[in-house]
C-alpha cells in the first residue's frame, strides 16, 4: 500500500484525485495550502506526496524547503512552464506531470515516484535535461538571482497580467506586487516591463 499525502488548494481537485485511485495507493492526509501541507507531510509520514505547484501562502518550493523526510514528491500542476518544473526538481522532486493527465496514468506516476523512478510529462523532460546539462545555465543564474515570490510576480507579469491581476493569484496586496517587480527590474538589470516580457520569452519562460 502507498501512502500518499495530496496537497491542492481546491477541494473539487482532491475528490477527483481520490475518486480515481486505485485501491493499491490511500490517501493519508490533505492539504490546501503550504502550511497546511508542511503539517500533514510531517504528521502522515507519507511515501509519496501529490503536490500542486502553486498554493495559497506560497507554492510547492516553499513546502520542499519546509519538509525534509523519507517520502518522495510528485509535482502536479496546470503549468507547464520550465521555471516551474525545474524549480521543484532542484529541490527534490522525482516528477511533475500536468492536470491532463487521466487516473490511470497519474496512479502510475504515483507508483513509479514510490519506487525511486523519475516521471514527467514527454515535453517537460527536455526542461529538466536543459537544466542539468548546462544549456540553461545562463536563465538559472539569473533566476537565482530572485528570491521564490519575486519569481511568482516575475512570472505573471511576464506573461500579461496586471498588478492587481497578479496580486489577486498570489493573495498579495497590489502594493506587495509593486514592491517585488522593483526588485525583480532592478536585480535582473531591466527598465520596464516590456524589457522583462522580452527576456522571459527569450528563456522559455
């Protein structure tokens, strides 16, 4: 049996992933949010942790940071960008697979996590290979640069949002997502949002 501790801040999102589970793998705990997860992690001693990729109070970098122990992470997530897949990797993840993905294939995944196999979706492994062996390597200094919610805003505005859009993902204020794109202009040496639209684009972000 698999103990699995699934962690995604809708409720409607954890039914259908129980829903669809085999009888080989139990759902131990839940969680809706990062401190919520970093508690159950750690009560539920899980194998293997479902882990949506962005939650409310931070995202599922945060809870890797949070949690150190003897179970495995399988990132689960709408998002498909590369700084996402390889954001949680870096901290320990063994896979991320998207919300596409049918029930059958997920409890694979869930099972291949379990025994110590890497798993991801088909275009996402080329993200992590990048990553790896260097071809990335200029975007991952720069993004180490910014710290993990100066990415988030970075990442939304990037792709069109508005400040108050963007605030209202990330349950910020407006004047919190002002202050992180000052520092994200300034540590990435940009002038404007079109500059920084432009550089995210050219990475593949």
């Amino acid at each position: 049996m698999i103990r699995l501790v699934v962690v995604d801040d809708h409720e409607m999102v954890r039914a259908g992933i129980r829903g669809g589970l085999p009888e080989d793998i139990e759902v131990v705990a839940e969680a809706a949010d990062v401190e919520q997860a970093v508690r159950a992690i750690g009560e539920a001693e899980p194998d293997v942790v479902l882990l949506d990729v962005h939650l409310p109070g931070g995202n599922a970098q945060e809870v890797l940071r949070q949690c150190r122990g003897d179970y495995r992470c399988l990132a689960l997530s709408v998002s498909d960008a590369a700084e996402d897949v390889v954001g949680v990797v870096r901290l320990g993840a063994r896979g991320y697979v998207t919300k596409d993905i049918s029930s059958e294939e997920l409890a694979a995944a869930i099972r291949k996590v379990a025994a110590g196999d890497a798993v991801f979706s088909p275009r996402l492994a080329g993200f992590v290979l990048d990553a790896f062996t260097g071809t990335a390597a200029q975007s991952d200094d720069e993004l180490d640069r910014l710290t993990t919610r100066e990415r988030d805003v970075m990442r939304l505005i990037a792709r069109g949002y508005t400040y108050r859009e963007a605030a209202e993902e990330l349950f910020v204020s407006v004047k919190t997502v002002e202050t992180h794109m000052s520092a994200v202009l300034r540590k990435l040496q940009l002038s404007n949002r079109r500059e920084l639209a432009r550089w995210a684009q050219a990475r593949g972000l």
